[in-house]
C-alpha cells in the first residue's frame, strides 16, 4: 500500500513530485492501494493492520533522520519531532507490529520500521538528537528530613500536571526532585513552587542530547564511550538519565553542538563500539544500506544476503544456498543461485569481478566477509 501524506495534498509544488514518486514505486512493486486522507499516516497503519498488507509506503515531505528502526526507537524519535512520523500513527504501529516506510518525495530517501529492525543494522544506535529550549529545575523541601518530602512530593506532581507543565528526565532524591522543563514554561512552575513553599533552582539555557538505539541498554560500553568523549572535549554535564532505548544528557546550550559532534563521531556505525559490519539489510523490504547508499534488492537477492550475512566468516557451499532459495539442490537451481549471486555482487559489491564481501572460496562455496 502507498500512502501519500496528507500535507502532500495542500502544497501543489511537491503534489506532483509525491504523484511521479508514487507512479515509479507502482510500476516496479505492483501496488494494491494509494489514499490521503485528513490524518493518512494513522489512517493507513489502521488499514493494513485490518487487512493484513506486508507493505506500507508513506510518502511525505520530510526527510528522515535515520534509515532502519525499531518501533521502540521511533516512539522516542517521534515524540521529539525527529522523524518524519505522526505520533498517533507511530503508536498505532507498535501496539500492532505493523512494518512501514517512509519515503521523502523530493530526494526519494527512505526510513524503514520494524518491530525487530536493529537486529539487521551494524550498530546499536540510530540517531544522535539535540534539542535546546529547556531549563534544568530543582524543587526541595525548605525543612530538611525526608518525612516532610515524601508528604509533598505527589502533591508537587499533582500541581505541575494540572497546569498543563510537562517534565522530563525526572529524578528523585531524598529531599527534593530534579527534572527538564521547557523554559517557557519556568515562569508558571515558579509560581507554582512559591504557592507550595518550595525550595527552588533552575539552569536554563539548556540542552538535552538523545542517544537512541535500541542498543542502549544491551550493548556494553555506550555509557561509558559517550560520558568519557564529553569529558575529553571539556563539556560540562549537567544532568543524565536513560530509558529502554534512549540515553539522554544534559548540557549547558553553549555546548551543545559540541558535544552533539563528539557523540556522533564516538558513537556513528562503523566505531569500535558497534563492532558491526558496513552493511545493513532489511530483508523483507528489499532494501540494503552500504557506506551510507541505499540499494534496492530482489526478493531472491535479499533472502540470499540474509542467509549470508547469518553465517558471517563461514563458507557457505552453493548446494545450502539452492535449499534455502528454492528447497532443491536440482542443477537449474544451483545454476539460478549463481546468477542471483551475480546480480547481487553488482548491486553490493565497489568492484564485482573482485569482490570484498561475497567472496569465492574454490571448490567450497561462498564466505560473507567482514
């Protein structure tokens, strides 16, 4: 299914663009259905839970920030307006496991989301986000013990709720809280904290950097690698906090695009700490990303990738490859699996007749290297 978003229909500059995008994607997929309506991305994610469609192509008019990700990664990239996907719509997509793309109409590059997507990417994290605006606040309680703050902290919250202030990064302590607002909003909780008696201190001016991957967490060492390059480039920290797939710092905002630079360039693919390979494979959705390129696959060529890439470093002989394409080592089989091969190494390989991935092993088989 294509799906042209719905900001498409009111800009009759990029309409026509959206229109040839969408006749190319047609012509070479085969496409079951196309709609805008008033809220197209939700609408859409709906529809193909209800009828069961493997594919959904949404056209828009934004660029993605990232290539593949998990639904729990673009959750936090969308409500951070980082990626080119309504919230609604993003949600709709997790709760349902419903796989999607997202494709910008002007230069045609595209965001892949699957539940499991970054098992199919070389490093743990996809996207290094800084956002400024916010103040960094502390509440305590003016009489020192914990009795009189454990009495007022859900009444602190209550109060910040029902005006409408909203909070991050919150972190508890035993006299008081600590937490991200935006700086906007200082004013109104101030008046809140004289109202409640309250000890207050905000930095604002502030900066949060957001490592999201779903890789955070199960990968050892992101913690570390990111506070010791802020501390190598002198970059003051002024407040952390994590959650499944996100890792987020706070900085003064004079610093931020510092240390933005210094956690890309510790943490991007290809780094020590992803210890992955230049590749990346969305094998349902045909689509490869190698050095930064996006290739287009067959189904044939992406199934045999998979399987390749699932045996990293072992020689593969070309009778396995036939039974995992085709379920028979029969002669024409074996002979299909070396011309998908072929074709495969054009599409992957900077030199086909001497190939750096898929290599030849004589008189055994075929070794995907690293």
């Amino acid at each position: 299914m294509l799906v042209l978003d719905a900001r498409l229909t009111r800009n009759p500059a990029l309409l026509g663009t959206a229109l040839d995008r969408v006749a190319e994607f047609a012509e070479s997929h085969g496409v079951v259905f196309v709609m805008c309506p008033q809220d197209a991305q939700l609408d859409a994610i709906e529809l193909a839970r209800r009828i069961g469609l493997a594919k959904v192509v949404i056209y828009t008019d934004s660029e993605p920030s990232v290539r593949q990700a998990s639904h729990l990664e673009v959750l936090e990239l969308a409500d951070q307006r980082a990626v080119p996907v309504s919230d609604g719509a993003a949600r709709a997509a997790s709760l349902h496991d419903v796989s999607y793309e997202t494709r910008c109409v002007t230069d045609n590059r595209s965001m892949v989301v699957r539940s499991d997507s970054f098992e199919d990417r070389s490093s743990p994290i996809i996207s290094i986000v800084a956002s400024s605006g916010y103040a960094l606040v502390t509440l305590r309680a003016k009489t020192q013990g914990a009795a009189p703050w454990e009495a007022l902290r859900m009444r602190v919250l209550g109060k910040i709720a029902g005006a409408g202030i909203s909070i991050e990064m919150l972190q508890w302590f035993s006299t008081g809280v600590r937490f991200l607002v935006p700086t906007d909003r200082l004013a109104s909780l101030q008046g809140l904290t004289r109202e409640l008696d309250l000890g207050f201190h905000a930095v604002d001016d502030c900066a949060r950097l957001y490592i999201v991957g779903t890789g955070v967490r199960s990968t050892a060492g992101v913690f570390h690698r990111s506070l010791a390059c802020l501390t190598e480039r002198n970059v003051p920290l002024l407040h952390c906090a994590d959650s499944n797939v996100t890792l987020s710092f706070v900085v003064n905002d004079r610093y931020a695009d510092e240390a933005h630079a210094a956690l890309r360039e510790a943490l991007v693919p290809g780094h020590s700490v992803s210890g992955g390979l230049p590749l990346t494979l969305d094998a349902d959705l045909g689509l490869a990303r190698l050095n930064g390129r996006d290739v287009r696959l067959g189904a044939r060529q992406a199934q045999l990738l998979r399987h390749l890439l699932a045996n990293v470093g072992r020689v593969v002989d070309v009778e396995e490859l036939a039974r995992v394409l085709f379920g028979s080592e029969e002669d024409k089989r074996i002979a299909a699996v070396r011309v998908h091969l072929h074709n495969l190494r054009k599409k992957i390989e900077h030199d086909p007749e001497n190939p750096r991935y898929i290599v030849t092993v004589p008189e055994q088989g075929y070794v995907f290297l690293r």
